[in-house]
C-alpha cells in the first residue's frame, strides 16, 4: 500500500489478505468498551467512517456491538458487505464442538450470518469448566489447563475447525493471536488453510521486529491491538508511547495528536491498527490518518522508541517462554 494513497481518503484503506479478501486498515477495537457504552461507541466508529470492527467472546460485549451494527445497518449507513468483522475464539474452547459453538454464538450476538476473520485468541488452552467462568483458577489462583497445553493439540483441533467453518461458508478468512513464531512453525506444518495474519501487542514500545519479519516472509500480516499503550493499565499511564516526548514532537511538527502519530507509524509499515476507544472525539481522531504522512527522518526517530522492549499486555497466564517487558497487567483486568 503506498503512504500517498492515504491522501483525502474518506474511510480506511484496504489491503489484501492472503486468503483474497480485503482488510481496512485502521479497525475499532472493542476490548474493554463497557456495558452502556459499546452499542453506542460501534455506531459512532460506523458513522465515522470505521468499516472493521474488532471483537472476542471474551470481552463479553458482541451483543452490544451486534447492536450498534444493526442499527447503522437499518438506518442506512452502512451495508453488511462493506463491514469487515472479527471475532476470537477464547482459550476454554479449542475442541471441534466448542469452537463451531463458539463462533456460532459470535454470529448470533453479532447479528450477522458470516464473518470476515476469526483468530484464535491465544495459544493456550484453559480447561472448560462453565461452573468457573472462562478463567477457570484452582485454589491458588492458577488458571486450569485440560492437557499438556506444550501438546499443541488443542490448537490443531481449533485451527481445524476453523478451516471446516471456511469450507461452510461462515467465515472467510482466518488466524491466529498473540502466535510466537514457533507457535506459527508448528500451526504451518498442518494448516490446509494458512492464517491471514497474528493479532498482537505492537506499538512503538513494542515493535516486535524479529516477528515481523517472520509473518512477513509467510505473506501474514501483524494486526496491532493496543496500538496506543492499553491505557487502562494500572500504573501504567504516564510511561506510554502516547506520553513519549520523541512522539509529542513529531505531533507539533504534523499538528497532529500523539495518537495520531502513533497510529499513522503503524499504517506505514503496512500494518493494521485497532484502536480503542469509548471517546466520540477520540473515535474521529484515530481514523483521521491519511492527509499527512510520516517522513524517513520521522520513522527513524519511531523505530528508536523499540529500544524500550516494553509491553504492556502481559497476562500471567501467556508468554511462559521468556516474553520481554514488564508484567504490568492485572489478572482481574481480562
Ligand atoms: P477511552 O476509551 O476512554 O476514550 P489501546 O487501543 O492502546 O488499548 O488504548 C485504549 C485506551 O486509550 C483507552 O483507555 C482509550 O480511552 C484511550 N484512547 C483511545 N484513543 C485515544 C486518543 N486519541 N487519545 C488519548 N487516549 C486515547
């Protein structure tokens, strides 16, 4: 996708999966929009301009941004074909009957009859105990594995049902999250289908180089959730790439916002962006991307934040192979 391309555009750019189909470039993410405020906050971003929308079981809100889906759809302002939608498939439900339920359940809430891409959410599996909720703990506190989660069985089982919901017609693309590239060697050797693209932390803290070279030379695209730091971390609001001074910088010299700047780095490395936000200004400004554009001089002065190695989404129960940054996320908080 060429930087120039971005010049007046009314809604997002698309680029191409490697399954055919097409992907806007900045999505709104729904992690953490609240009851109350998700229906209202999905049609904010369709009448915005937002045409790809980012859900998971897990955060718990797919019937609030079904409904705010629909009723952009019912007034007009958008058609279902030129929405592109996400869901993820949550850690307790990797069998093939879980994970066909999962998605159907996903369809339903949405109020849609097919979905555009559905990622596993993470590479690991958490025992299926309803009675605990989908963070099933023992008695200390540890979440319940079901098997030896280093098997990768459940992950095979899922990824396998996913490709049989691709042959039915109900998804069309699918892929992985917060996939290591070992995880993804392991996924290849038996996919019939190949994931479109790992959904992962990334911002300038976090630029995850290493794996983006690897999805790169496996025609995968790096999706971005928290693209802006995951704000809502305790503790961790006053040391984010939103307060960075390398980045306040750049947003005078753009007369842009730090988010804008931090967005706007993520779409010219030919990524794709999800911010969050329950904010209606803060909804229009993280769109409003494609009338400037980053120079050389500026990428470099972003590509220099990556030295912080900082993350900020780090669940206790995820990364137990020797993940970088700081644990800073509360278990309570997923
Ligand atoms: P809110 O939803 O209250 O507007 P991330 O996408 O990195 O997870 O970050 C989401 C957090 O960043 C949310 O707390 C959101 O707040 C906040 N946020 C989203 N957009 C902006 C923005 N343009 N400027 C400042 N904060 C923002």
């Amino acid at each position: 996708m060429a930087a120039s391309s971005f010049a007046s555009t009314p809604v997002a750019p698309t680029i191409k999966l490697s399954s055919g189909a097409s992907i806007p470039v900045v999505g709104f993410g729904t992690w953490r929009a609240g009851p109350g405020e998700t229906e209202s906050s999905v049609y904010c971003a369709l009448q915005s301009g937002y045409r790809h929308i980012d859900c998971a079981k897990i955060y718990g809100n797919e019937k609030e941004v079904g409904a705010g889906i629909t009723r952009a759809i019912s007034e007009g302002l958008v058609k279902r074909e030129e929405l592109f939608l996400t869901t993820k498939v949550w850690n307790d439900s990797h069998t093939t009957e879980r994970t066909q339920r999962s998605v159907t359940e996903s369809l339903a809430d949405l109020q849609v009859s097919y979905l555009d891409l559905v990622l596993i959410h993470w590479p690991v599996e958490f025992a299926y105990l309803p009675e605990k909720g989908m963070f099933p703990r023992d008695d200390k506190g540890v979440v319940i594995n079901d098997t030896d989660p280093s098997s990768g069985a459940s992950i095979k089982a899922c990824w396998q049902a996913l490709e049989g919901l691709v042959s039915a017609g109900s998804v069309r693309s699918i892929g992985v999250s917060n996939f290591s590239i070992e995880e993804i060697q392991t996924l290849l050797a038996y996919a019939k289908i190949k994931p479109v693209c790992n959904q992962v932390e990334l911002q300038p803290y976090f630029p995850q180089d290493e794996l983006l070279a690897f999805v790169k030379s496996q025609n995968m695209i790096l999706v971005h959730y928290s693209p802006l730091g995951n704000l809502r971390n305790k503790g961790a609001e006053d040391d984010t790439p939103l307060n960075d001074p390398v980045v306040a910088t750049l947003a005078k010299k753009h007369s842009k916002s730090a988010a804008q700047i931090i967005l706007r780095w993520g779409l010219q490395q030919g990524h794709v962006v999800l911010p969050k936000s329950v904010t209606p200004s803060r909804i229009r400004e993280n769109i409003a991307l494609f009338d400037f554009e980053l120079d050389a001089e500026d990428m470099v002065a972003m590509k220099a934040l990556g030295a912080k190695q900082k993350r900020y989404v780090n669940p206790t129960f995820a990364f137990k192979n020797g993940a970088s940054g700081a644990n800073v996320f509360p278990k309570s908080a997923l």
